[in-house]
C-alpha cells in the first residue's frame, strides 16, 4: 500500500513538472563541428523539417531581385533563366561575382547542404546591380520584369532610398497579387529603415538571433512586420562555395521562403491573406502586437501551414488589424496554459492531501 502511495505521489509530480515545463524553450543543441553546419541552426529554429511534412513549396516562383543567381549544386533544378537589366547585359541572371543573390537563393530554395525555407520553389534571378551599387531604375525595371515573369514572391534583401518610380513599381506588384519582402537594413551602415521596407503593403523583415532576441544588426521602426534569424547564418556561395554572413538580409530571404510555403500550401489565398497568415501565426515577442523591434514576432513556419486562421477581412472587423490574430492567439494560448497548470497543481495538492490523511 505504501509503495503504491509513493508512485501515485511520483506520478503526481511528473505530471506537475511536465505541465509546467510544457512550451518552455528547448535547449539550443551542442555546437555543431563547422561554420557551415553551424549556420543552419535556423532550419530547427524554425521547425523547417516539420513545415516540409506539409510542403516544400513546389509550384511557387520566388524572385531573387539582387546580384543575379550562381547556378550552384543546391540549386539544381530549381534555378531558372532570369534577366540582368544592367545596361548593356545579355545575361540571365545566373551570374552572381558579388556572391550575395546567391546566398538569398540558397535560404529560400536550397536543397544540398544548405536547407531552404522552400527547396522545391522555382528561383528567378533578377540581376540588378552590385549589391553596394544598384541603380534605382534598375531596381524599377527588375520588379516590373519579374512580376510580368509568373514571381508570386519577390525577396528584396536590399535597400535604397524612396526614389522615383520605386514606389510605382512596389504597388503595381501588390496590385498584381504578388508577396513583396524586404530587409529593413543593417545597423553598420543604416541608421533607418530603408525602402522598399518602408511601404505600406510590403512585409518589412529584421533580424533576431539565435535565441529569439533582436539582433544587434538590424534596424528599427515602426513599419517593422515580421523577424526571422538573421546572425551566423551560413548558406550558398558561387563557384559551389558556401559561407556564412549575419545581417536582414538572411531574415529576409527566410521570411520569402516562409510566404512561398504558403502560397504552395493554399493557392487560393491573395497575396494580402498570405501576409495576413504570416502575420497571425507569428510567435510575438516584445509588447504585445506589433512594435518597432519585432513587428508582429518572429515568422513561425509550421503554424503559417497548418493554424486556423480567420480571414484578414474578419480579423479587421473584429478589430485586432493585419497581425492581431497572431497576437490575440499567443495571448489566449498563454492563459489556456496557465489555467489548466493551475488547475492540475489544485488537483495534485488535493491527492497529496488525501494520501498523507489516509496515511496518518
């Protein structure tokens, strides 16, 4: 009899324990052997092995609007012709010497040693300049391109100032049904937001670390939607190289990856409710609902694919905006939680109670 009092009292504390441990933080892994491999901390950050249960995004073209596209290994099969509207260019956009579209290339549909956020999404390469130097008309004619080219998602990991016809192109993109995500810039050399991250409609991404906490890299503001990890990432190089780099750049092209996904996964959606899935799902952090550091939170892949999400229509009429559905529902899981631990914990004491009377 005694000893059946202590295992019911054993199990008791288990069920304590696992209640109020439930959605706690894992531990981060041992520190992997190399840069490289190290650097994909993000593909279980976000779950990507989950998320690909359900799509990896076949179907979906996502423009690389940047220093054009290497054809490297991890890309096989997945990197089309595109265009490079440099002046006096023939090419396709499968030349990258600066190393950096190819990089974004890699986060998004990746499929070798790097892992993508979509590694079946078709990548088109829109060269438009250096990414140090591009030429705001270039940048101009390649949205144009790649929205009149079938993109349904174009990554932006670049930024520039509010220069004519920019914002022309952004909107005739959104009027055209088309996901626009843009890094907001990088600490080291912004001090503001950049554009096109600025503009209404276009999902404006910074950077967090590998804990969840905002990166020291990335800028600030208050038309910030979504983060993504964006320190010590490693992802492709040309010439079959790889490398790792840190900047919102990387979050960025995580985030397309996240909005291809979802594009693969419900078709019907416009690209408004795509943003509006993205949005609602996010695990928010900071104050809550959107803030200047991390928007809405941090982009959660496997609840974009698989949450029920009301539509954007209804989430406005009820009066939580764009992203409150993410916020409304963090909030209720974390009292639904604290509920049900209050009420095992009562439980518990109560057959600790009954067991030690018993026992006297």
């Amino acid at each position: 009899m005694a000893m059946t009092r202590r295992r019911l009292c054993l199990w008791v504390l288990a069920v304590m324990i696992g209640v109020l441990t439930a959605g706690a933080t894992p531990a981060l892994p041992a520190r992997a052997a190399d840069a490289i491999t190290d650097g994909q901390w993000y593909v279980d950050f976000l779950h990507l092995r989950d998320a690909h249960q359900t799509t990896r995004g076949g179907g979906v073209t996502v423009a690389v609007i940047d220093t054009g596209v290497d054809a490297h290994p991890d890309l096989a099969g997945n990197l089309l012709p595109g265009i490079d509207v440099l002046a006096g260019s023939t090419g396709d956009g499968r030349t990258d010497v600066h190393g950096h579209g190819t990089s974004m290339a890699g986060l998004i549909g990746g499929h070798g040693r790097v892992l993508g956020v979509a590694p079946e999404a078709k990548i088109l390469p829109v060269r438009v300049g250096r990414i140090d130097v591009i030429l705001d008309d270039n940048l101009v004619k390649g949205i144009d391109w790649a929205v009149a080219n079938g993109a349904k998602v174009l990554n932006l990991s670049l930024g520039t100032t509010d220069a004519a016809g920019l914002k022309d192109a952004v909107d005739r993109a959104i009027a055209a049904d088309v996901v626009i995500v843009a890094g907001i810039g990088n600490t080291n050399k912004d001090s503001t937001m950049r554009y096109p991250a600025r503009y209404p409609g276009v999902v404006a991404v910074g950077g967090v670390d590998r804990h969840g906490d905002h990166s020291a890299i990335s800028v600030e503001g208050s038309q910030m939607v979504l983060c993504a990890p964006s320190d010590l990432i490693s992802s492709l190089r040309p010439q079959g190289d790889y490398g790792v780099g840190t900047g919102t750049s990387d979050a960025t092209a995580l985030v397309a990856g996240a909005a291809a996904l979802v594009r693969a996964k419900f078709p019907q959606l416009s690209a408004v409710e795509v943003v509006h899935r993205l949005t609602a799902t996010a695990d928010d952090r900071g104050p809550p609902g959107q803030d200047d550091t991390y928007g809405y939170g941090i982009v959660n892949v496997v609840k974009a694919l698989t949450a029920d999400v009301p539509p954007a229509t209804t989430a406005a009429t009820a009066g939580s905006g764009p992203g409150g559905g993410g916020t409304v529902g963090a909030m209720g899981g974390r009292l639904v939680v604290g509920i049900v631990g209050g009420v095992v914990f009562v439980l518990a004491m109560v057959i600790l109670g009954v067991v030690f009377l018993r026992r006297r």
